[in-house]
C-alpha cells in the first residue's frame, strides 16, 4: 500500500482540464507526503515550501497528527504558522514551537456520539480496543496496543474515558482511535462507516486496521474549506498533496490535488494528478514546477 514504486512527473491526469487559477495556498499531508519515510523534510522540500510563502502561497499542514506531533514541522513553518490537526479536530498555531502550541479552533466529538459509536463498533467487530485523544491528553484502553511512542495518562475501558465525569472530562475529545487486531484495513474502514453511521466521522491513516473517528462532518476537507472561506480564498484556488483515505475528501474539494507516488487507491482516484512518492520529494517537485509557471 505504501511502495515507493516511481511514477509519472507532478503533471494532472489525462482528460483533467488545466487549471486556470493561481494557487494561493498549498494544504499538505504529512506522514507519506511532506515527510520522508524516516520522518525528516528533506531540504529540498523545506527549500519548496519557503519559496512558496515567498511567492505569496499560503502553506497549511493537514494532517491525523495530534497538536503535540508537531515538531516535526514545527521549524519549518512560515507565515501564519498554522497546522490542522487530527483530521480537522483542531486549527494549531505552531508559533510557540513544541509544547507551546496554541489551539486556535476546536471541532470536538461530543461524547455522547463517541460513547455510541463505541459501542456499535464493539458489537460489528468484536475485538475491537479504543484510545481517545483529547486537546492536551491521551489515554487508552488496557488492551489496545502500544501503537503510538507515548505512555498514557489513563488506562480505562473507552466507556470509563469518555463518561461525562471521566479522567479530563473538561477537555473536548478531539478523536477516537479504534483498533483491530485481525481485520483488513479497508474491510475494517468499510464495516466501521457502515455501523457507526452519522454518529461520527470515519476514516484511517494507518497501514494496519487503525481507524481514526471525529466529529459528524470533520475532516480534513471540512475544516479547510473554514480555514479558506476566513481568508477569502476559493476551492479552486488550493493545491493539495495526500496518500492515504483520510486525504481523500481534501483532494476531492481541492482544485488541483496529487496524489503520492505510494499512494492508496483511493487516493490515486481521488486526485486530480500525481507526483513521484515521498522519499523522492513528491510535494516539492510539484511546487518548484507551480512557481516555475508563475515566472515562465
């Protein structure tokens, strides 16, 4: 699912139609997109994405990351600075550097609809373990696995972690993680959408059956499109880079998208073009090529 396999040059497909209208902001994956698979940006990347913001292109990452993952990029901002977090949960202000970041906008899941959700998910594919991510805490079933290179505040069934009176029950749940230990990825996320319905968003940026669940109606895609209508800018006037399902949506609403050199599917369909993959800097090859048009 993630091969590095080489593909065509940062051009659209065939049969889709050149884009007319100048690129005012470029919204960014991360994990298989902007980072290479060691999780470093690779200075050209970081050379591209500078003369972006030079050239007057607003630069978001969008990423599944919590706010405290952000350290990765947080020396490569420009800017405004900011970063959506957790597949939309969360508008960052990545300014005060690691530990220090500022939640600018918030788009939780209500309790109620995650405590439904688990439970529709504990009766569709038995076996399933939580962990649920908050706007300053992580905390964690006692079965579900150590997936994430952290400890966990708490150790409690999700139904214990997401009781009105529960550990942080002042912090807004931002996402609920739901893991299967024996399931196909894609069959997982299938299964999931279908029993959890409109109680939550669901989606998965993993390579096992890790799936991922927000608020009814956010995403990446959803909380962008807020971000752009504050700023005046258009659909059509964004770039967007992904590779994998919760990346999906913000291609589709963009109106130029790549799709990675490794990535899903889903994706590849989803995109209006595609790139060479991450370890080959796929993101910057397609920005040198969009300013290269500008001064051509």
């Amino acid at each position: 699912m993630r091969e590095n396999d080489r593909v065509t040059s940062a051009t659209r497909q065939p049969g889709t139609p050149a884009a007319a209208t100048p690129a005012r902001l470029i919204a960014t994956d991360l994990d298989g997109t902007l980072l290479r698979d060691d999780k470093s940006v690779s200075p050209r990347t970081v050379a591209a994405l500078a003369a972006a913001e030079e050239a007057g292109i607003e630069v978001f990452f969008v990423t599944g990351r919590p706010a405290r993952w952000m350290d990765v990029v947080s020396d490569h901002v420009h800017g405004h600075g900011l970063a959506i977090c957790g597949n939309g949960a969360a508008v960052v202000d990545l300014h005060g550097g690691p530990g220090a970041h500022r939640f600018v906008k918030v788009r939780e899941l209500a309790r109620e609809n995650a405590l439904n959700a688990v439970r529709l998910l504990r009766e569709a594919a038995p076996g399933t373990v939580f962990a649920v991510e908050q706007t300053y805490g992580f905390h964690q079933e006692p079965d579900y696995p150590k997936l994430h290179m952290e400890i966990p505040d708490h150790l409690l069934p999700a139904e214990e972690l997401l009781a009105p009176d529960g550990p942080d029950a002042d912090q807004p749940v931002l996402k609920i993680l739901a893991y299967h230990p024996s399931l196909d990825p894609d069959a997982f996320l299938t299964l999931a959408r279908l029993a959890v319905g409109e109680h939550a968003n669901v989606t998965r940026s993993s390579p096992s059956a890790l799936l991922e669940l927000s608020g009814p109606g956010v995403s990446k895609a959803s909380t962008l499109a807020l971000c752009c209508a504050e700023r005046g800018i258009s659909n059509e006037e964004v770039v967007a880079f992904g590779d994998m399902p919760n990346d999906v949506e913000m291609l589709t609403w963009a109106g130029r998208s790549y799709a990675m050199g490794n990535a899903h599917p889903d994706v590849v369909a989803a995109a209006s073009g595609r790139t060479v993959a991450n370890n080959d800097d796929g993101v910057a090859v397609v920005i040198e090529h969009l300013l290269a048009q500008r001064t051509g």
